[in-house]
C-alpha cells in the first residue's frame, strides 16, 4: 500500500515553529490558535515517526531530525512564497489594450514602443492590429483609427492629420523621373493599397484628381496592389514603383533617405489617426494617451525639418 503523503499545512506550520522557536509567536504569524499548531506538529511527527520539537519552559527548541528537516522546509518554504508573491506581482501589474490597424502599429508605434517603456517599465501593453476597426473601443481600450472628426466626436484626438506625398527610392527616382508635372506622375509605375471604395484616405485616384488628373486604370506598367500599407511600403523600398507616403508613418525612411518624395504634398485636413480614449479611464490609460499625444506633437515639430 502506498504510503499517505505529508500534508504540506503541517510543513508550512513547523517552518513557522522553527523559525520563531516558539509555538504562539508561530500561531500569531499564521493566523492559527496555539492548540492548532501544537495538533499539526503533533501529526507530523507521528507521520515521521521522530521527534521534532522538545517543548521548554519558554518556546521549543528543534531535536537533531528537527534541525534536518528544517533545513530542507525552510529553503522549500521561502521558494514557494518568493514564487507566489512573483505570480502575484505579476497578476496584479496593470495591462493596457491599444487597438489600431496595421500600418499606424508597424510603422509608427513599434518603433517608438522603447521610449514609453522607459518610462513606464511597470506596465504592460497589448497591441492588437485590425483592419476591421470598430469606431468606438471596448470599455478599458485605447484606439487609434483613421477616419473623420464627424465619424469619432468631440471625445477624439487627432494624432496624425492626412498629409500624403508621392515616395520612392532615389534610385527609381533617377531612371523614372522626375515627377515634375502630375501627368508624369500618372503615367509612372504605381502601388496600390487595396480598400474599399470610395477609400476613406487619399488613393491614387483621388490623389490624381485633386491634381485635375482623371487616370486611366489600365495606363499602369504592370502595377502592384497590396491589402496592407506596411507591403505597399516595402515595395517603394524595394524599387518596384512609386507609392503615396503617409507623413507620420514614412517620416523615419524619408529622414534616413531610404526613401525620398517625388511630387506634391496633398493634406486632408479632417482626416486622420484619431486617439479614441476608453469608456472607462484609469491611470494607465491616461498615461499611454497623453505620451501617444506628446509622441505626435515631437513629429510635427520634425515634420517641418523634412
């Protein structure tokens, strides 16, 4: 028959015992009457066979199988509530839902993560990338979406107004260009980001006819149409066309010179990223949002040095 195991209550009671030497200052730590200890050390001993504690005048003293029990007790003990105080840090450290699509998170808040993490090292932040963004947030979540002042209200802040410029490399810039005249531009190789129609931001169609360009779809040369504007970005660096480039999102590979732009600035000035705050605030909430709104304000500044 397989011998019962220890009741681990009776371990973590002669931990206590030993390290105070004394079976009421034990009792007093963990929450236990004296007569309760004093049972399980009882039954600890019976299940061992051996003597731990000879009980003195004032407090116990541990017998020789008590000190080599202890030894191993009080290491497993201190372990075991080091971890769950751990587990419990790290329940208890304050999490924040940030909701934008795919281009804002990848070219504009992953590279600026570090900085807020120097900040707030003791928050924790979940970045979840949609396509498919509802207008208004879950309670308790942030959201960055593109749209219009009419679509989001008074509660939203713009972060990113809708400015957008051709782009490409210098190298394609060079045997393709230049794109003095919106006529060249139209005749040029393009990228395409695929969305619904009417797009809800400057497409090269729109784009085009603000420039008094009515464009013919089928005067392209072979062009590329991609779901997401991260790969529409990446093939401008690639040098297979020119892409329109969304200030705020290319500043970084228009300062390094990856990329360079390539005929006029348009702005939408209703448009945008718009910072929507959660239902329900809370410090951290308020944190992120403001460092969101001071981290835009830093760009428009270096906007003006492009």
């Amino acid at each position: 028959m397989a011998e019962r195991p220890i009741d681990l209550g009776w371990v973590r009671v002669f931990a206590a015992v030993g390290k105070m030497g004394s079976l009421s200052s034990a009792a007093g730590t963990l929450g236990l009457t004296q007569p309760a200890v004093s049972y399980q050390i009882r039954r600890l001993e019976e299940h061992m066979g051996v003597s731990l504690l000879q009980r003195q005048h004032r407090g116990v003293e541990l017998t020789s199988e008590g000190r080599r029990l202890f030894d191993v007790t009080s290491r497993t003990v201190d372990d075991i509530d080091m971890l769950v105080r751990s587990f419990r840090s790290q329940s208890e450290r304050p999490a924040i839902r940030l909701r934008t699509d795919y281009a804002f998170s990848s070219l504009w808040l992953i590279p600026r993560m570090h900085t807020f993490r120097l900040l707030y090292p003791e928050m924790d932040i979940q970045i979840v990338a949609t396509q498919r963004m509802e207008h208004g947030p879950p309670d308790g979540d942030i959201a960055v979406v593109f749209g219009t002042r009419q679509e989001f209200g008074s509660n939203a802040t713009l972060l990113l107004p809708e400015k957008v410029v051709p782009i490409c490399t210098q190298g394609f810039l060079d045997r393709n260009g230049p794109f003095f005249d919106p006529f060249e531009i139209a005749s040029a190789r393009l990228l395409h980001l695929d969305t619904r129609a009417p797009s809800p931001w400057f497409d090269w169609k729109s784009y085009l006819a603000e420039l008094g360009i009515n464009r013919d779809a089928a005067v392209g040369q072979g062009e590329l149409s991609f779901n997401t504007y991260s790969l529409v970005v990446q093939a401008a660096i690639g040098e297979q066309g020119l892409a329109i480039g969304w200030m705020g999102l290319v500043d970084s590979l228009l300062s390094s010179r990856m990329l360079v732009t390539a005929g006029p600035m348009l702005e939408a000035t209703d448009r945008g990223y718009w910072l929507l705050p959660p239902k329900a605030q809370s410090a951290e909430t308020d944190r992120l949002a403001a460092w969101l709104i001071s981290e835009a304000g830093i760009d428009a500044l270096k906007a003006q040095d492009l």
